[in-house]
C-alpha cells in the first residue's frame, strides 16, 4: 500500500484496515514462533502499512494538509543545437 492510497480512505476505513493489518501481523507473528510462516517478508510490509495508516489518521487529527510530491523531469543539460 502506499500512502496516497491510505490518504484517498475515509476514517471508518482507515481503522478497520488498520485493525485488520494488526490482526494479520499477529497472526504472522505466531506463525513465525512455530515455524510455518511461508513468507517472513510480509511481516515488514504489513509493519509499514500500519505505520502508514497512523501516520494517516494523524494527520487528519491534526488537521494537516499534505501536498503529493510531483516527479521532476529530468534537465536536458546537453540540448541538441
């Protein structure tokens, strides 16, 4: 998930996916204690898509407003004269 995409839910959505991740994440974690986690990189993915949804829900408590970053072109320093 990335975070413009957290940003585009409503409130409701964002605890429940947030509630949702949480769950997932402890499951993994005992899967992890008794040796039948398939995939160990899910942990970290799920770790930062919570931290993206608080830092969401955050913001909108703090009334904040964030501005997408916009990709920059590249300069053409050597132009075709």
């Amino acid at each position: 998930m990335k975070i413009v995409d957290a940003r585009n839910f409503t409130d409701s959505e964002l605890v429940a996916k947030k509630k949702d991740a949480r769950q997932e994440y402890f499951n993994l974690r005992l899967q992890q204690q008794t040796g039948a986690l398939e995939k160990p990189s899910r942990l970290n993915e799920l770790r930062k898509d919570v931290a993206k949804l608080e830092t969401v829900i955050s913001e909108r408590r703090l009334k904040l407003t964030i501005k997408s970053r916009v990709a920059k072109k590249p300069a053409d320093d050597k132009k075709k004269k």
